[in-house]
C-alpha cells in the first residue's frame, strides 16, 4: 500500500512539473527578430556537399508533401467533412473543420513528425533532424491555405526549381559567431568530430564522412586548421565556411549589444544569435551562397523616423503615390512620388528571349506538339538544348535584376515616408483587380501591393503606425468639404472643383488632403478640413496643383505620347538631313572653284 501511495505521490509531483512547465512555456515572451544577411566563400568540396543536402531536403519535401495530397483526399471524400464544410461560416464550423484535419493528420505537428519519418526512412547523415522539421514546416505553410481553398493546389518541388534554404532550429546546427568561432566543433556526435591529420607538411581539420563509399569524395571537408586571422566563419556539420564580411556602421550596430557603436565587437557583446540559415542564389548565371543570420533585437535604424503625432495621407496610382501630411508644428507636406523610379521594364528583350525559348523548344520537341501548334496533353521529358538554357538564364536575371531593383527602391521611398510621419492613412485597394484591368503592366512595373505590405512591416517595426481607410465609406475622390456633398468624377477627369469658386485641385492630390483627416468611424470633418484649407492651398498653389484658372486638359495617354515623340523625330531627322546636303553642296562647289582654276 505504502508502495503504491509513493507511486501516486510521484505521478501527481510530476503531472504538476509538466503543468508548471506547460504554463512558462506559454507565458514566454517572444523577443523581436531581425535577419541580417552575409556572403559565403565555399569551396568546391563545401558546395558539393551543400548541394548533396538540398537534393536530399526536396525529396523529403516531395515525400511530406505526397502524404499531404493522400490526406486531403482522404478527408474532402468523408461526408462528414463536405456536411461541415457546407455550414455558415460561424466559430462551431471552424472547430468542426480542425477535428476533422486532427482525424486525418493535417496540423503542422503531424507534418514535423511525417518529414522526421521519411528523414530516418532514407538512412543517411546529410540531413539533420531539426533541418528536417524545418521541411515539415515549410508543407504545412503551402498545404494550410489550400486546405479550404483559400489558395491553388501546392506542387511538388522539380530537379530544376529545388530547395535553395538549409535552415536550423538554433545555433547549434550552423554554428555562427562573429568574433572568433572556437576552432573545436561544437558538441555533436563523436563521428562529426574533425580530426587533425598532417598532410605535405600541413596540418588540417578533417571530419570523417559517413557516406556510401561509392558517392563520396575521400578528402571531402578538408579545411585548413587556422583561417585568416579575424575572419567570421559559419561552423556547418564539420566545415568551416569563411564569410565575406566588411565592417560598416550598419553591420556593427546589428551585431553589437551596446549603443555606442565605437565599442569594439567580443563575445560578451555579440547579441544572441537564434538561429542561421544557408540559402543558394543564382546571380548572372552563377550560384552563391548566403547566410542569413537571425538576431534577437531590433534592426538598427539609420534614417530618421518621425514622431506618431505627425500624420499623413496618401492616394495610391498604379505607379506613384500622391501624399499630404501635417506635423505636430503645423507645417504641411504634399507631393507625388515614384514608387520604383529606378526600374528598367525592358519589355522588348524580354519577349525577344521567350520567342527564342520558345523556337527552341518546337525545334527540339517536335513530338510533342499537335498540328495547330497547340502542346500535346500529358507531354513530359522536354529536352533542352544548351542554347535554351543560356537564354533562360539571361531571362531569369533578368527578372532578378528587375525585382531587386523595385526592392531597393521601395525601402528608398518608405525612408523617406516615413521620416515625414509616424501615422500614414491610405486609401485601401484592391491591386488583384487593377492587374486584371486597364493596370496590368504598371502594377506589374511598381509593385504597389509589395510596397505597402514593405511600408506596413518597416512601421510596425519602428513602433509607428499604417491605417487603411474605407474607400466605400469615405468616398474620398467624391468628397467636397465646401459643398458637403459627393460628386461622383470619371476617371478621365484629373482635377476636383472647390465648391463654386472655380478652384481646380489635382484629383490625386485633394484625396491625399481628405485622407490625411478621414476616420473610418466618423467620416469627414468638414470643420477641420475648412479650416485647413487655406494653408494647404497656399502649398498646392507652389507646385501648380491648385490654380484658379481653367488647368491644361491635354490627352497624355501613350499613344498620343508616341505619336508626338515620333514627329519629333521626324523633324529631328529632316533638320539633320538638310544640314547634310547644305554641307555636301558647299564642297561640291568649292571643288568646282579649284577645278576651274587649274585647268
């Protein structure tokens, strides 16, 4: 008896342990997060074993993946589950839905634990356990919108396209440190352990492989003991990858825990790293290596933000932005801005390399095709020419070149929002649907919803704040604060009537100006927008966007744009071809002199 007392006194000991535990584990805070990213310098036994893993993540990928596609059959074919999902959407049926999806093993634990599964099938060392739950992970992202049919069907990951991420769970599966990695492995199975061997007279760190003989190199992981002194190096299952770091001031204050960045760097100062990730690229046809290094903190923040009491309205177009704003002081702001200035479109090369790739591929697959030049259903193994596959390449940089472009200009246009105000209102839209309209090229060349998914995550960061306004409820085009009214505008008409005064107000301009003091709850102030009016007019009269006489009304739409550069250079053209004749005849003429005077 006493026996099974102390039994149950020691069950009930731990059940409370777990619980305890349990309770920390929910209640602990999650520290902020940045990610700075660094270049690699890997040597061709490195990038062979690098590329060994990815092959080996896509299959496991591949394999989670299949099983998804098995169970989602399995579940949308039970009546229970097409009875619930015909319900009101309503909290009871959301929990309905998630029983089912536990039943049938669709929740990211059962992924994690699938992608560990076919991780010990395969029987090698290349791949990790926790790089496996990673893979799991990244299914269950794909799989969980496709679930209810909030997205397309996730595919399986080809030779071609692959995983390019090798990620960790901590520190401890790539290994990072800055100041001075410690030139011993960390504490990893004794079988990853580098071992130091002699070879021409030189010592090296050498791991022993764990490979099938017959696909491994002999001297793979074979690094020099000692790299260059100062070096910031990744430690990754036995290899010492060096970085490609250069000091800057941004790099200091990221890796830095001390606000003076004149400090110098060392291991107490160093801010926790949480985890790493080796990611592959492929830059002007090549492939590099990153490492991207994830930091517990906030990013350090070089440009300056503005204070939340200032304010900001903007009405988004399909390529700039009109904006207004008022700081706490009273003094105003307006202007437009280009959201990618800097983005080359590059339309025609673009569709000159997809003909090419397309003659190609007819040349070198002509089973595949039917007799209307449409592609046979089921057509599978294209061949590729090498030709093809130069020009992909250059299409493919093409379109990198482009998105890191509008990347950088975005995140060059949003510094400079926001050290004009802390609180920004736009006027929300739907960027889907300007796609599918009049807008698709322009959308396509600004990526205007990336810029304000960009804008939103830099002022949550900086602790400022994004308001989306109701375009249905405000009606901000509409809207005439001297009348009170809405007065509905086509969309050719660029310029908004002050009331009967005879004012023309740039269109994108005066719904800036009504964002900037729009609530969604309360509507318009026309109290407070009269009384702002007379300064804001003031500063729209500078940049010719408020005038009292009737505005220019000239039609700027492309064709009427080419047609007037091509008579221009039509003219250009007839001006250099008179110049050349009047050159040609005073030479023949002079010729003519001298000819006379010798004969």
């Amino acid at each position: 008896m006493t026996q099974k007392k102390d039994k149950a006194t020691a069950e009930q000991a731990d059940a409370a342990k777990q619980t305890d535990t349990a309770e920390q584990a929910g209640t602990a805070k999650q520290t902020d997060t940045f990610v700075v990213e660094l270049g690699l310098s890997v040597e061709d036994q490195v990038n062979w074993q690098l590329c060994k893993v990815l092959d080996l993540q896509r299959h496991c990928y591949n394999g989670v993946m299949s099983f998804a596609h098995k169970s989602l059959k399995s579940m949308r074919s039970n009546k229970g589950w097409q009875a619930a999902y015909q319900l009101p959407k309503t909290p009871e049926r959301l929990q309905k839905l998630n029983e089912f999806c536990k039943k049938y093993h669709l929740t990211e634990f059962d992924f994690i634990k699938q992608a560990t599964r076919v991780c010990k099938a395969m029987h090698r060392d290349d791949m990790g356990a926790h790089e496996a739950q990673c893979i799991g992970r990244y299914v269950w992202r794909a799989v969980e919108p496709y679930r209810f049919k909030q997205s397309g069907m996730p595919r399986f990951k080809s030779a071609s396209r692959g995983i390019n991420t090798i990620s960790g769970t901590d520190n401890n599966d790539i290994k990072f440190d800055i100041v001075q990695l410690v030139h011993n492995a960390p504490k990893t199975k004794k079988k990853r352990m580098p071992k130091e061997e002699v070879r021409n007279g030189r010592s090296f760190l050498v791991t022993d492989d764990n490979y099938k003989p017959t696909k491994i190199k002999p001297t793979c992981h074979c690094l020099p003991k000692k790299p260059k002194a100062d070096r910031p190096l990744v430690y990754w299952r036995g290899a010492f990858i060096p970085i490609r770091y250069k000091e800057t001031p941004y790099y200091r204050a990221a890796f830095s825990k001390d606000s003076n960045p004149d400090n110098p760097l060392t291991v107490d100062n160093l801010k926790r790293v949480k985890f790493c990730r080796i990611v592959r690229r492929s830059l002007k046809g090549k492939k590099r290596w990153f490492v991207q290094i994830s930091l517990e903190g906030k990013p350090p923040v070089l440009h300056p933000r503005a204070p939340i009491t200032d304010c900001m309205g903007i009405d988004p177009g399909p390529q700039k932005i009109a904006y207004f704003a008022e700081k706490a002081s009273g003094k105003m702001f307006s202007g437009n801005l280009a959201v990618a200035p800097h983005v080359e479109e590059k339309a025609a090369e673009k569709r000159r390399l997809q003909r090419k790739m397309a003659r190609s591929m007819r040349f070198m697959n002509p089973d595949k095709y039917n007799a209307n030049g449409t592609v046979k259903k089921g057509a599978r193994n294209w061949r590729k020419s090498n030709h093809y596959l130069k020009c992909q390449a250059k299409y493919r940089e093409l379109c990198r070149k482009e998105a890191a472009t509008r990347y950088c200009d975005h995140g060059t246009v949003i510094n400079r929002i926001l050290a004009i105000a802390g609180t920004i209102k736009i006027e929300e839209n739907n960027y889907r649907a300007f796609q599918r309209s009049w807008f698709g090229r322009s959308i396509q060349h600004s990526g205007m919803g990336s810029f304000f998914a960009h804008l939103k995550r830099k002022a949550a960061s900086a602790g400022l704040e994004v308001i989306d306004l109701d375009p249905v409820f405000l009606k901000l085009s509409q809207y005439d604060p001297e009348r009170d009214e809405y007065v509905k505008k086509p969309l050719k008409q660029r310029w908004h009537e002050w009331g009967n005064t005879g004012i023309k107000v740039d269109r994108d301009r005066m719904s800036a100006f009504l964002a900037c003091y729009a609530d969604n709850q309360t509507g318009h102030d026309r109290t407070l927008l009269l009384s702002k009016w007379s300064a804001a007019e003031a500063l729209l009269r500078v940049s010719d966007q408020c005038s009292q006489k009737q505005p220019c009304t000239i039609n700027t739409s492309r064709k009427v744009l080419k047609r007037i550069r091509k008579r221009r250079k039509m003219q250009l053209q007839r001006c250099e071809d008179s110049r050349a004749q009047g050159q040609a005849k005073s030479k023949t003429k002079g010729t003519g002199k001298r000819s006379d005077v010798n004969s």
